[in-house]
C-alpha cells in the first residue's frame, strides 16, 4: 500500500560495498481499497500463484483483467477434474476482488462421483523471512450450471483438514468468495486445500480461481508525506548542501542531517527535530516549518533570516523550543508566542536580532508626513547621488590605462581557466596543497604509470584513497586528463574504478581514486609482492568475468558506449576481496553503437602486444579493439607470460608465480601466441582465433 503520491526508492550499503543503479523501473496500479483486504501499511501481499481454473492453455491478463493482474491456466490432471464453462456474464454484484469475467466462467470439477477436489500447495521458502511466513489463500467460486429444482451443489472448504468456512452454496452465475483475513495468515509450510461436498450436496464441488500469496511485513514506513513535502520545499528554498536524499527519516540510521524523527510500529515516521543553525539560511522564514505538526524542536540560530517572525509558528502544537537568535528579523513579537512564552509552553531565543521590538528595544511607531522630507531629504538624495555619478565615471576614465586593462582580463582567465564549473564537473576538487596533507606529502609510492606517480593517501574522515599526479614528463597533458575526469564522473559500476576527486590547480594536475589494496592484475601474474601468493584458478577466472563485466558496461551500458584503448594486465586493478576493476581510462573514445562506427584517430595510442593489429594498421578503432586486447590479457591471465616476449627461447622455463602455481598441478598448458586476433570473443565466455599461427602444446604429467 502506498499512501503518497509519490515512492522514495533508498540503495542501502548493507555492508558488501557501495550501491549503485544502472536503472530502475517501477510498475504501480490503481487498486480499490476493497480489493485484498489483507493488505495495510503494515503488510503487502507477494503473489505465488494466481490460477485460472478450468482452461488447459490461454493466460488471462490486460485488457481482459484492467488491473493488470495475470491469471495463469490450470487444468488439472485429466484423470481427476473436468473443465465446466459457460458463455453467460456473471450476474452478481458482489466481487470484493472483481475477478475478470473471462476467468470466472470456466471451473474444475472432480470426475465421476468423487465428491472432493484436493489440491497441494508447497511454498517456495522465502529469504530474509520468518520460517515459515504467514500465506494467505483466496478462492473464487462461480456456479456455470442451470441446477433442476432437485440438484444442489453445496460444499466446505478445509485446510490441512481444518474446516475454514461454512457451507458454501453459490447461485447461478453468482460470485463467491473464501479467503482468511480475521483470523491473521496461515503459517505451515505444506497445505492441502480440499473442497468437500456436504451430505445433502447432490454435484460434486467446484472452483473457478485460485490466488496464493505470503505475507511481507511493512513495517519500515515512510516518512509522514505532509513532513515530507515541507521539508522538500525547506531544502529548496534554502539550497541546503547537506546530504539531504531519499526519505527524511529512512532507514532510521540515515535519517538526513541534524534531523530527528519519532518511529511508532503502525505509523509514518515524523519528523521532530531540525537544528539548521550556521547553515547560511537568507530571506524569510519560510511558512512550510508550520507544517511540520510534530515538530518539537527547531533551531534557526546564527543565519541571516530577515522579516517577520511567522505567527503561524506559535500554533505548532508540540514545539517547545524555537532558536532564532542570531539573525537579521525585525519587527513585534506576535501574540500567540507571547502567549506561548507566559504560559510556560514554548521556550523562545530570539536574541541578537537588532531590529526584532522587544522591551529592550521598543518599536517606535512612524511620523506623520512632512514637508521637511520634501525639502531636505530629497535634495540631500539627489546630491549623493550626483557625487556617486561623478566617481563612476572617473573610475571608468582611469580603467582605459592599459595595465589595469591586462591585469583585469589576466585576473579573468585565471577564473576561467581553472574554476570548478568552468570544466562542467560535479565532483569534489581538491587544491594541490589539500593532495600534499592527503598523501603526507607525497610520502609513499603505490605505483608509476604513463600519466604520473600514484601515491597513498587518506582523507580527513579516514578513508583511504589513492592519488595519481601528472608528472612533467608525461605525454598526457590537458586533453587526456579532463578526458578521464569526464569519463569517471559520468560512469559507475561496480567493475569499474571510482573516482572521488580531481585536482586541476595551475599546473597541477591529478585524479583521487577509490583505494585497490591488492595493486594490479599483473602484479600478481608476475608474482611481485603480495608474499608471494599465486592466484588459484577460481580466482582467475572470477577476475576475468568481472574484468568482462565492466568492459561490456562501457561498450554496452554507457550512452554513448565507450572504447577504452588501453585494456591490458596493468589496468585491471583489485581490492582487498580480489575484485577485478578496470582503470585508467585517459584515452577513452565515445562511439556510435547503433551502426558501431569507427573512431578514427590521428595517433594510434594503446600498449604494443595488446592492441589489435587492424587497429595498429588502419588507426580506426572498434569494440572490437577492446575485445582483442581483453583476449590478450585472458592469455597472460592462463599462461603468465606477457604479450611479447623478449626471449622467445625461455618459453620451456617458468617463472614467477606461474612456477609455483603450476608445479603443484598435474597438467601444465604452455601457450606459444605469436599473433592472435580475436573477432567473435563474447565477453568472457568464448574466444575464437582466425590466426593459423597459434600453437597450443600440452604436456600430461599423469593420465
């Protein structure tokens, strides 16, 4: 049950990393309070089944069923039940559920002169939900048959043998309905539904429809939506900078800053509490606080409200404390919070406010007119203002000097070339002196790249990060830089480094990463550091899905898809859970996915015995381009040895990790690649050679 006009839709990290979302889609329907009673602001409803019974084929869903539910079709075991079907529209009014009419005129009915229908329901057990859940069983019945004044079909309804209602006996094509609300759900893990005709039931029973569900509880409201809908307008209106998203008050262990809320079992959160002082606040004090009716504690303090206090204020009826000390109001007290303050009911700070009439400061009622303004006032305005004139203008004159005209626009094009808003980002930027404190001055190497140094650092809450500064000699300057910077603030997958920040300060030039713990994919192919521990099998192959996996989100999720150009061992980096993410993404190009135009380049730029040969030759680069390059990596992945090899002839010794892994394992495959271009590889899954010139040899040290 949804309450508002409006879904608060929260990703929670629950503890197995950041959350984050590609997309979302949400499907709601219009219901009628009558339809499924069982359902509340405590309790929805998850459907198992929803039968349609009688039709052996033909499911029933929208138009048919205009709430767009879909009925499934049943017919049972033929040996057992017969299909009864009439053409004729129900005539009932009653349907606290309005099953569509298609579904109620055909039904089962037990063959011959059995007198029971039986059916068995096993729940699949649901997670994170008590064992076993409450269900919930609703049945339709519909009698199809013009019964002679002798024939009566009358029956019960039984579960696991319990007798769950009275007789039933339905009318020509009237609606009957069988479903527990009163008595709270049932909670067995197997159920046996049987309908058994009575003693004085001359036909067999019968049953039109079948609906299942398990019980989910709700407890976990949202917010109030009338709290929710002022404290929106409050946020707007002042431009609060906190981390103020989602619902106001859930999940209740983050709720929104220096924001407090009261949580009963069966009602919306409400927002209690608001501390906003220091917070920058200008203008007015905005009407939607006095919509907050459970609101108990407010303070405005040490902003710059100006106005009037709101008198609408003083009717909140559970404030008791209304801080607006500090500010730039002005005018009387009113008189519902002077009445609020006698009465011992309300405690009002409202000191350090100039203009505020208090008895300190009475306000003093205005002058009548008098000619005295006419002929002093003004011409004293009209001469400050003649004064005010004549030095504009001889500021202007003296603006003309060359000098101060270079030093202005020299003054403007530093703003341009290095404001934040300039370069269209909405990340977090970081000064050079604030990448010094990070990284304690640039006190500990993590690596070396192409671009620059990276360094280890730590922000100020403690998390750590890693720091890569462009060093001077490096080849990529301006282009590729913002390039990455672009790129990283508009991507996001779990597969794929995060960005934090960026430093563009003069010169300086660095991005802010998530932390790997565990370095490089090569590192540990190479078997450097990391004590000398090989990666098993599994673990290889889990790094080359997840590896696949970020590379098929630029090509297929980005809009636009991105090529990489530099995929390789290197640029695959893993954290302290060997999860595979790949980085570095300074030559990354946008291309058409929907006719995979190329991206032609003047410069070929990649890593040599990574790229593809077409794309070294015609300098047009496809996907295609990132997939050959990823096969190469899956090779130095599986056999440890780089992409080109200096000393061809030391191919029968193994090396570094490769050595200690393999020796322990009863089959060895060396690979010998001199030249491997692969076209058809799906991400991960399959990779096919067009190249006669791979040679695989295997060596079998036991059968």
């Amino acid at each position: 049950m949804v309450p508002d006009d409006f879904v608060q839709v929260c990703l929670v990290n629950t503890g197995a990393g950041t959350p984050f979302v590609s997309a979302l889609e949400l499907e709601l329907r219009p219901l009628k309070m009558k339809y499924y009673p069982q359902v509340n602001l405590t309790q929805g409803l998850v459907l198992d089944y929803r039968l349609n019974l009688g039709p052996e084929t033909g499911t029933v869903r929208y138009p048919e069923d205009p709430h767009d539910r879909v009925w499934t079709p049943f017919a049972g075991d033929p040996n057992e039940f017969r299909e009864i079907s009439t053409t004729q529209t129900m005539q009932s009014d009653y349907d606290p559920f309005e099953v569509p009419k298609v579904v109620m005129q055909t039904a089962i009915t037990p063959l011959n002169a059995s007198r029971i229908i039986e059916l068995i329901w096993e729940p699949v057990p649901q997670p994170r939900h008590p064992s076993p859940p409450g269900h919930f069983i609703i049945m339709h019945f519909s009698e199809l048959q013009i019964l002679s004044s002798h024939a009566l079909r009358q029956f019960d309804v039984r579960i696991n043998g319990v007798k769950v209602s009275g007789d039933v006996t339905v009318s020509y094509l009237g609606t009957g309905v069988v479903y527990n609300k009163e008595d709270g759900p049932y909670r067995d893990s197997h159920y046996n539904i049987s309908l058994n005709a009575t003693e004085n039931s001359t036909l067999p029973p019968l049953m039109n429809a079948l609906e299942l569900f398990f019980a989910m509880s709700t407890t976990n409201l949202a917010t109030d939506s009338r709290d929710v809908s002022a404290v929106t307008a409050i946020k707007a209106r002042y431009h609060v900078q906190r981390n103020w998203m989602g619902d106001p008050c859930v999940p209740k262990t983050m709720a929104w800053e220096r924001l407090t809320c009261s949580y009963t079992i069966s009602s919306p959160p409400r927002i209690t509490s608001i501390n906003m002082s220091f917070s920058g606040l200008n203008s007015d004090i905005l009407p939607s606080f006095a919509d907050l009716k459970a609101l108990q504690y407010l303070d405005l303090s040490n902003n710059n409200l100006t106005g009037t206090i709101l008198d609408t204020l003083s009717q909140l009826p559970l404030l008791t404390v209304l801080d607006l000390s500090g500010n730039q109001l002005s005018g009387p007290i009113p008189s519902g919070f002077l009445k609020r303050i006698q009465d011992g009911s309300l405690n009002l700070r409202y000191g350090n406010n100039p203009n505020l009439c208090t008895d300190k400061n009475p306000c003093h009622p205005a002058k009548m007119k008098s000619k005295l303004v006419i002929y002093v006032v003004v011409p004293i305005a009209v001469i400050v203002l003649f004064v005010s004139l004549t030095i504009t203008i001889l500021c202007l004159l003296r603006q003309k000097n060359p000098g101060s005209v270079n030093n202005s626009v020299n003054s403007r094009n530093e703003t341009i070339n290095y404001n934040h808003s300039s370069l269209g980002l909405e990340t977090r930027r970081f000064t050079y002196i604030e990448l010094k404190k990070i990284t304690n001055n640039l006190q500990r190497v993590l690596g070396k790249g192409g671009f620059g140094y990276v360094y280890d650092g730590f922000l100020h809450d403690g998390t750590q990060v890693a720091v890569k500064i462009r060093s001077q000699s490096s080849n990529q300057g301006d282009k590729e830089f913002l390039a990455e910077v672009h790129i990283l603030t508009l991507i996001h997958h779990k597969n794929l480094v995060s960005m934090i920040g960026y430093c563009k300060d003069g010169e300086h030039m660095a991005l802010v990463y998530e932390f790997m713990s565990e370095g490089t994919l090569q590192e540990h192919i190479a078997g450097i550091d990391h004590n000398g521990v090989c990666l098993r099998w599994k673990q290889r192959l889990k790094i080359a899905v997840e590896s696949a996996q970020g590379l098929e989100y630029l090509h297929k999720g980005c809009n636009p898809p991105l090529i990489h150009r530099d995929v390789k061992a290197t640029n695959i980096l893993l954290n302290s859970r060997l999860e595979a993410k790949i980085a570095d993404f300074g030559l990354s190009k946008a291309f058409n996915h929907d006719n995979e135009t190329q991206v032609s380049t003047n410069v070929v730029v990649g890593t040599l015995g990574y790229m593809d040969p077409e794309y070294q030759a015609t300098g047009r680069a496809t996907t295609k381009s990132d997939v050959y390059s990823f096969g190469v990596v899956l090779l130095v992945l599986v056999t440890g040895r780089p992409p080109i090899l200096n000393n061809p002839s030391s191919m029968s010794t193994s090396s570094g990790c490769n050595n200690s892994y393999h020796g322990a394992t009863s089959r060895v495959w060396w690979m010998c690649v001199c030249m491997v271009t692969t076209k058809s590889m799906v991400y991960g899954r399959s990779l096919t050679s067009r190249s006669s010139a791979l040679q695989i040899h295997r060596r079998v040290d036991q059968p």
